[in-house]
C-alpha cells in the first residue's frame, strides 16, 4: 500500500473513531467564506472559529516552554492515531482543520523548528502525496509549535496560489531558467513570493540553500523567517517561498483583527476565528496585513537583483 492510501484511510479511521476530529470537520463542511481580491489575484477570507486557539497562541519563549508540547508522544490525545514515515516523522490528522482533508507531520524528535536539515524531507514527502499540498511555517510566522520541527499538508486544489497556478504563473517575472530548474516571482500579490520549480530535488534545494543567505533572520530562534508550500505533478517539484518580516500585523495588538498569519493565510484563505473579522474584512486590509508581514519591497527588489545573477 502507497503513503497516500495509508493516509485516506488514517482519516476515514479517524473520523470514525475520534470524536473531536469526526465533530470538527463536520462544522467544517459549514464555515462560511468569502471572496476578496488582492493584487489582481482572488482570496477568500474563511469563518473558522475552531482555529482561535492556534491564531491566538502565545510563542514566546517563556510560554512555550511553560506547557508540554501537544506533538510529542505522550501529550497528544490518546484518540489520535498515526502513521510512523520513513522513522523520522509521524503523519497525524489535524483535529482542528482548514483543508477538508488536514494533516500535521511532525518530527519524531523535539527539536525546534527549523528548515534548514529537513527541506530534502519536505520534498521526498510532497512526491509521495501527489494530491496534496505540504506546507511549512517559521517560528515566528505562523507556527503554533516553534519548539516542534513538523509540517502540515492539506488537499490541493484549495489554496490560490497553488489552485490558480497558470494564471499567476502568467502574471509571474521568470528570474531564473535553466534546463531544469525555473524561478518565479509574483509581481502583483502584496506579499512576497517567490516559486523554484524543476524535476530535481538537488536542485530546488540548492537554490532555496542560497535564498536563505537573503532572507531575514528571527533573532529569538536564529532562523529565517519564511513560509514554504510544496507540491509534486507530474514529475515536477514546485516551491512557494514566502519571505516574512513580521509575526503579527498591527491589527492583530491592537484588537482591531484577530488574524494571525501562516502559510494558509499569506497562500490567499484568510482564517478569522471571530465572525465580526469575517464580517468586516475589505480588499484593502487584507492587502494591508499581507503587506504588514511581508518583506519590505526594498528587500524584495534586492532578492530579485541576486537571483537575476544566478
């Protein structure tokens, strides 16, 4: 049996056998969405209040080392099975859902999350579950669990950047082309992004190996700030590089937005967990908070200027 039947049948078991994930992804089929554009690109802004845990969680050092950590063996619910990959990580169905179908994929061990010795990971995991999109967001840009290294993967066909890929790719500026690898950057979206793709892994690693060498670092976990999606078709391996400057936007310290972004969010589905956010949202505060945590355009042009060199 290949990983991908392994897991839809870990869901389809978890669904019947957990309550708690067999009752969120009941409301999920509910949420309310909607459409916004931003950047000349559709978004949609997602009513999900289970997710305020993980949009209001603390990760600072102090707080994180205060409460066990909920992916390590022995914390997490006795109810949530697994399956062991490749003996480095585990593939969990995520109780508290965005995608119909959403999983976490943490490391066997503690250790903080890092990307730098688990991107080939990424990959090889991404070519084994060809219809779903994996994900990755940096301590200080998204994550719940900074002191866990894990990704996440949820259904493709669900996130803008990925589902509309040939209308971006058209809107994209090719910065690098080589025989067997391509390197995007989406000029109009108000947050920074950057997609490699090509049929070697060697290569998507060597040219995201120089990227981290531009990219801004988070001085309490000494490591980049940045979001990553990634895909397999059809023999191609596509990564999102999102470069962050900041956890939060202003509206979210100032109580006026409860929204705190990630990878989903920065991707184009916009998580509010209170309904007057989903009610309130326009076009330009969605463009305000990706550009609030995004890299600056100075920083962006400089990006673009060293890639062009390659």
């Amino acid at each position: 049996m290949d990983l991908q039947q392994e897991v839809s049948n870990l869901f389809v078991q978890q669904i019947k056998d957990w309550k708690l994930a067999s009752q969120n992804y009941k409301v999920l089929e509910t949420v309310l969405s909607r459409e916004l554009t931003v950047g000349g690109i559709k978004i949609s802004i997602q009513f999900n209040p289970a997710r305020i845990q993980s949009t209001n969680a603390t990760v600072s050092a102090t707080a994180v080392n205060k409460r066990p950590c909920f992916l390590c063996t022995g914390n997490r619910p006795k109810e949530q099975g697994y399956i062991p990959y490749n003996n480095k990580y585990l593939i969990l169905v995520n109780p508290y859902p965005i995608f119909p179908k959403h999983f976490t994929i943490p490391y066997i061990i503690h250790s903080p999350q890092q990307i730098e010795h688990h991107l080939l990971d990424l990959l090889n995991i991404a070519s084994e579950l060809p219809d779903y999109i994996l994900f990755y967001n940096g301590p200080q840009c998204g994550a719940s669990a900074p002191d866990h290294m894990h990704f996440q993967a949820g259904n493709k066909g669900f996130l803008p950047l990925e589902k509309d890929w040939e209308i971006i790719k058209s809107q994209g500026k090719i910065l690098v082309q080589t025989k067997s690898l391509t390197v995007f950057h989406l000029t109009q979206y108000p947050q920074a992004v950057f997609i490699a793709e090509s049929n070697k892994k060697e290569e998507i690693i060597s040219l995201f190996n120089y990227f981290t060498t531009l990219l801004p670092i988070d001085q309490s976990s000494k490591e980049i700030m940045v979001n990553l999606l990634c895909l397999f078709d059809n023999g191609i391996w596509r990564l999102y590089i999102m470069p962050r400057k900041a956890h939060r936007p202003t509206q979210y310290y100032n109580s006026q937005k409860l929204i705190s972004p990630g990878a989903v969010d920065v991707s184009g589905i916009i998580i509010t967990p209170r309904e007057s956010d989903f009610i309130e949202l326009t076009n330009q505060e969605a463009e305000d908070i990706l550009k609030q945590v995004s890299i600056t355009p100075e920083t962006t042009h400089f990006i673009c200027d060293q890639l062009i060199k390659i």
